[in-house]
C-alpha cells in the first residue's frame, strides 16, 4: 500500500510539472507588451482602424502634392 501511494505522489509531481512547462511553452520569450510592433497577435478592429488612417494620411498627401502641382502649372 505505501508503495502504491509513492507511485501516485510521483505520478501526480512529475505531471505536475511537465503541465506547468508545457504551458508556458507558448508564452512570448523576453515579455512583449500586447499591442506593441513586436506583438503577433492583434484585433480585426484594431487592424482595420490602422489601416483606414494609413489611407487617410495618403490620400490627404495626395490632395496636398495635387493642388501643389496646379499651383506651380498656373504660375508657368
């Protein structure tokens, strides 16, 4: 009887600890702030909002060279 008691308090510490690695296995190595450049994983939301204002910065530079180039045109 007290050796099958070992053999379960064995049991139960070696899996133990193989559950505590196996689950940090995945964890990010060197602590990466969520949300950050180096962060893998982000919202569709978050992505789509990032997207939206690059477009928007474009095409504002866009409107801004345009009406830069029918300035200088005018003048010649």
């Amino acid at each position: 009887m007290l050796n099958i008691k070992k053999l379960i308090a064995a049991s139960v510490l070696i899996f133990g600890i193989n559950g505590i690695l196996l689950a940090h296995a995945d964890a990010p190595q060197g602590g990466t702030v969520p949300g950050s450049v180096d962060d893998p994983v982000i919202t569709k939301s978050y992505f789509d909002q990032n997207i939206a204002n690059k477009i928007a910065d474009e095409l504002a530079k866009q409107t801004f060279n345009e009406e830069k180039s029918d300035r200088s045109s005018l003048r010649s």
